[in-house]
C-alpha cells in the first residue's frame, strides 16, 4: 500500500511491540478502581491470541477470544466479561488513538468482534486486549488505501486449505516474512475429519465436530498453531469458508452423505458450524449468524486500485451433478441469483483498476481424461458450467478480472477462457488457484508428474502446474501483477526452508497470466 512502514522496520517494531505494551499497561488501562472490581479470571484466558481482518480505508475488525482451556469448550465461568481494548499508531501505544469495552459473552464462545471506525486510510496500526487483569500479545493490522487512491502498490497473500493432521502450517512463517498487506483466505480453515493415529499432528475428540462445543475445540486447536497464530497478529485477513468447515463436500443443507445425515441433523450441524466459524474469524456483525445461514459474500475497495469480491460458493448452490450431462444443465446454480447478481453488477460498475473475485472452488476447466472426451470434478465450477460460462461472457466486459481460488492443493494458474470448449477462444482473465498451507503433507512429487502431466494437452489453459506446499503472494500495481509462488519443503516437520517456485506476471489490459 502507499506510505507502507519498510518491512525490515515493521518486523522490528512487531518483535518489540509485547514488550513495549505490557510496560505501558499499567499506565494506560482503565483506573485502578475499576478493575478492582473484576471478578478473577483462569489464567491464560489469551491463549487463542489475537487477529483483525476486513479491512476499510476507515476500519478495521479487531478480534480475539477468552479461552484458558482452549481444547474444553474455553473453560470460561458462564457470565459477561468486560474486555478492554486498545488501538495505536506505534507499538509502545504511546498514541493511542481508540480505546473501548467491549462484552464478551457466552453465548458466542466470549469471543470479541470490534468494529472500529473513524481511522486514517492506508495506515498501520497496533492493537492489544485486556481481561481480568491479563494482557493480550500485541496484534498489527492496517487499514485500505483512501476510496480515490488510484496508485501505489498493494501486497496480497493468497492461502487455503490447512488440515492439522497433514502437517505443520509452516508457510504462515515465510508469508509474515513476506509482509503482505492483506491475507485472503479461501476455505478450509479447518477439517472436520476424525482423528488418525497416522497423522502429523492428531485432531483433538474422538470423532467428527457436530455440535457448537466439538467446532469451537477443532478451531481453538488450530488457532494454537504458532505460525498460524503470528500471521493473524501480523496482518489483517479477509476469509470465506468452503466445506470441512462443516462437512466434505456439502451443498446447501445437503450433506455429502445424506442417508446418514438426516436433514434435521444437518440443519443443526450447519447452525453449530456457522457459529463457531464467526466466534473463530476477524469478521464483522453482519456476518453473525442466523441459524444456519451466515452472510459471508463481500465487498471490499482498495482505493481505485482493485476491487475484491469474496464469494460464498458453498451457502447457495444446487447438489452437484453427477455426469457430464447434468454439469450441463443450465438450472444448476453455484451462486444463487441473489449472489450472481450482486457479483455482475459490482463487477460492471467497478472504478477499480483490478476485480479480483475470491472463489472458493477453481473456475477453469481440469479436464481429467487423457485424449478425446472430457471428465470433470463436479463440485468445481466445471460442474455448474452453464452459470460459470456466462460469468466468463461477464469477464470479456469487465477491467482485469483476476480469480483467486483454493480448494484443490495444488497451484494451479492459468488463463480463462471465453469458450473452455474451444482451444482458440479469447482469453478472458486470469486464475491462481493457490496450493494448500498443509493439506495432502509432503506430496510426492514424481508420482504427481506421472498423473499429472499427461493431462497437460487437453488443458492447453494451464500455464503452471505443481504440487508443494505454500501460498501465492501478489504485488498489485497499477500496471500489472506480479506473482509470486512461494513454497516450503517440508510440513511434516516445525520448521520448513521457504522459496520461489516461480514467478508470474498478469498485465493490465492484456487479459490472462504468462511466466517470467
């Protein structure tokens, strides 16, 4: 963003910022006759740490969530609890410019959600909480560039997919590194899978999450991941959920196994699942669940210079189709109308510079099967092809259409086609389906080759194909994109070597992606 702090002074005022604002505590908080009258608190009520994410040229989310016994449903007594906060514009939080009580309260796992306006555009901030005379760690976020900024430069880290058992989420610790203005997280933030004795790392329970108190275990689990949880402390996130934040491959209110999961059963386990995903994330109130429905489709402006539009592509959709034909049909719908028509029309009306469009699911074409004829994963946009078809007629009219996706743990980049039918259609736009943070571990990567190469030709589209571990960052211009694939060799063990496995550029007005 412009005016950024330089990221090696960024890393310095973070390492010191814990420090610097326990000293200042004492000086700074509520007077002492007011907290006299705290009742005690378990120690360790911080232990999920801190996050923000959603951020406004004016606002931004501050989060976290009173948790002393994280893996037990919180351990918190069953009352209100007042939790004092704090925002800054240096880590010593000597300039504070917010300050505020928020109520964490039972009912929503006493996690905390605050909104604060009323904040300088493109700027840095420090934040920290405080709760029954215990101090949070010290989180930093900042805010989007000024409505009509139409220049400067905008770092975007793209990740997805992070399955516990599979691995340590090593790549959080490069990506902080990297200093990214912005995290978009795609999906999968959590597994619900049961527990295995094979894994890295061993899901807490004994079975799957059904009900409010098994999800806020899984999420406080993951939360505890310590590169995962300096990432949240470090920049703020933007996140949609795709499906093990409830159930492999749901659709709607229909589960992937609907002879075992009555749909009453599955309505609750949505409404359990929903809850705890908004108790867990740096989202606003109007992501607060209802039932089980949760809004999470939005809108974010980064000046003039793009437009981000975070999709829900589980919530709305048909089931999936199970052949060729029904992936086809034109009355299977991946978004639903009211989303369709809340994304063309942000689409056609955009000011910016850049739409990016956050897609849970991949949009191109994978073409399984090897010489004539096609096979498709139907859970993907190949499976509702009839909407994600005139979306891409939407794409030929709309200023540098970027799609940023997860779902398939692999990078997966290419251009985007007016027509996937034929080879020789216009190129559209442009997708990077981001590899997974953890999921699939330490992936053999000749056995990929050999499944995966052969399918190179009847996917002309791809540009870039490759199994390892990591995340996309993106340094946005005006001009171009420049992207970059970074990678780990290792989630099996704590600590990973990070590198770039490639870089590639999108350029303005000349629609699709090329190496460099």
């Amino acid at each position: 963003m412009t005016g950024a702090v330089p990221p090696n002074r960024r890393r310095v005022l973070t390492a010191g910022a814990a420090v610097l604002g326990a000293a200042a505590a004492g000086q700074l908080w509520l007077p002492a006759t007011a907290r006299a009258v705290e009742k005690p608190l378990p120690d360790g009520v911080f232990s999920l740490g801190v996050a923000s994410g959603d951020p406004l040229a004016d606002g931004i989310v501050l989060w976290t969530r009173l948790a002393p016994d994280p893996l037990n449903g919180g351990g918190m007594p069953d009352r209100t609890v007042p939790v004092e906060w704090q925002l800054a514009t240096d880590a010593g939080f000597k300039g504070i410019v917010r300050r505020g009580t928020a109520r964490a309260r039972p009912a929503y796992g006493h996690s905390v959600h605050v909104d604060v306006r009323g904040l300088r555009p493109g700027t840095t901030y420090w934040f920290r909480f405080r709760a029954g005379g215990q101090l949070s760690p010290v989180g930093r976020t900042r805010t989007a560039p000024a409505p009509h900024s139409a220049g400067g430069r905008l770092r975007v880290a793209l990740a997805s997919c992070q399955n516990w058992q599979h691995g340590y989420f090593t790549p959080y610790a490069d990506m902080r590194e990297q200093d990214p203005d912005v995290v978009v997280f795609v999906g999968d933030y959590i597994y619900e899978s049961t527990p295995s004795a094979t894994g890295v790392r061993r899901h807490e329970g004994t079975g799957e999450p059904y009900g409010l108190a098994q999800y806020r275990n899984r999420y406080a689990q993951y939360r505890s991941d310590p590169d995962l949880a300096a990432m949240h402390a470090h920049a703020p996130f933007v996140v949609t959920f795709d499906d093990h934040e409830v159930d492999n491959d749901f659709a709607g209110e229909i589960p992937q196994d609907p002879d075992k999961q009555p749909h009453d059963a599955f309505v609750a386990r949505l409404t359990a699942a929903y809850q705890a995903y908004y108790e867990h994330m740096p989202v606003r109130a109007t992501a607060v669940p209802n039932g089980p429905h949760i809004r999470m489709y939005r809108r974010l402006e980064f000046g003039r210079l793009a437009r981000l539009n975070v999709l829900d592509t589980r919530q709305y959709r048909s089931d999936q189709a199970t052949s060729q034909e029904g992936a086809q049909d034109p009355s299977l719908t991946m978004l639903g109308a009211a989303q369709r028509r809340w994304l063309v029309d942000g689409l056609r009306r955009s000011p910016a510079r850049w739409n990016l469009i956050a897609s849970q699911i991949m949009m191109a074409e994978t073409d399984l099967r090897v010489g004539p004829g096609k096979l498709w994963f139907y859970d993907a946009w190949d499976g509702y092809q009839a909407e994600r078809n005139a979306l891409l007629e939407e794409f030929a009219r709309v200023r540098n259409p970027v799609v940023l996706t997860g779902d398939r743990h692999l990078t997966m980049v290419g251009d985007l086609k007016a027509d996937f039918a034929d080879p020789d259609s216009a190129v559209v736009g442009a997708e990077f389906v981001g590899t997974s943070i953890s999921s699939n571990g330490d992936q053999d990567q000749a056995a990929f080759a050999r499944e995966w190469d052969p399918r190179r030709a009847d996917n002309p589209h791809w540009k870039l194909l490759d199994a390892h571990r990591g995340y996309h960052l993106f340094d946005i211009r005006p001009d171009r994109i420049d992207a970059r694939v970074r990678v780990v060799d290792t989630v099996v063990e704590p600590r990973a070597t990070p590198s770039t496995l490639a870089t590639l550029r999108v350029e303005a007005g000349r629609p699709g992606v090329h190496l460099v």
